[in-house]
C-alpha cells in the first residue's frame, strides 16, 4: 500500500517562504517520479514541480526561480520549498508519485498567501 503524507501548509504572508513535506511509505527511489501539484479554487490541478529518480527536475514557469523540490532520501521525503510566495500561490497543494505506470496521489495541504 502505497502511502503520501503531505505536511507543513499554513497561512503565510506575501513575500513569505514554507516548506512543504511529503513523507512516503518505503523509499522515494521506489518510485520513478514524484511531485507537487496544486488546485486553487475553481481552477484545475496544476503541475508545480517534479523530481525524478535520476534527480532532474521540472518546474511551472509560475514557480521558476521561487521554489525548488528537494528531496531527503534518509527520511524518504521530498519537499517542496516555496520562496517569495505571492498570493496567486494560494491552493491546495498535492503530493504525487508515479511507480510502475500507477500514480499515488496524497491528502492534499492548504497553503494560503495573504496580508
């Protein structure tokens, strides 16, 4: 049973930085990617990051140069580290990973950017 569990969203000013975590079940190189996405209201799920096995990364042109993904292979996590948050980062951020063709998706975190 694959298991993401996403944590570290809150509330945060404009200009601010958060880090979010997603924790997986067994280790992060079991999977052949993983990622966040995000959904703010009445919008669709976007891609905001990813990280594959092989430590590329692919990032959102909206988040270019503000976040990056590391990942923690000890701790079997990979972060999503938000710098310079603006308030059109507000959404529901999600973990993702894909293993074999199936993908894993996690609870979700709210992450909120206002004054």
């Amino acid at each position: 049973q694959v298991r993401l569990v996403e944590s570290g969203g809150g509330l945060v000013q404009p200009g601010g930085s958060l880090r979010l975590s997603c924790a997986a079940s067994g280790s992060i190189f079991n999977f052949n990617a993983m990622g966040w996405y995000r959904q703010a209201p009445g919008k669709q799920r976007e891609l905001v990051a990813t990280i594959n096995n092989f430590g590329t990364t692919n990032y959102a042109d909206a988040v270019k140069g503000r976040f990056t993904i590391p990942r923690d292979s000890a701790k079997n996590t990979v972060s999503l580290q938000m710098n310079l948050l603006k308030p059109e980062d507000t959404a529901v951020y999600y973990c993702r990973a894909i293993r074999a063709g199936n993908v894993y998706w996690g609870q979700g975190t709210q992450v909120t950017v206002s004054s």
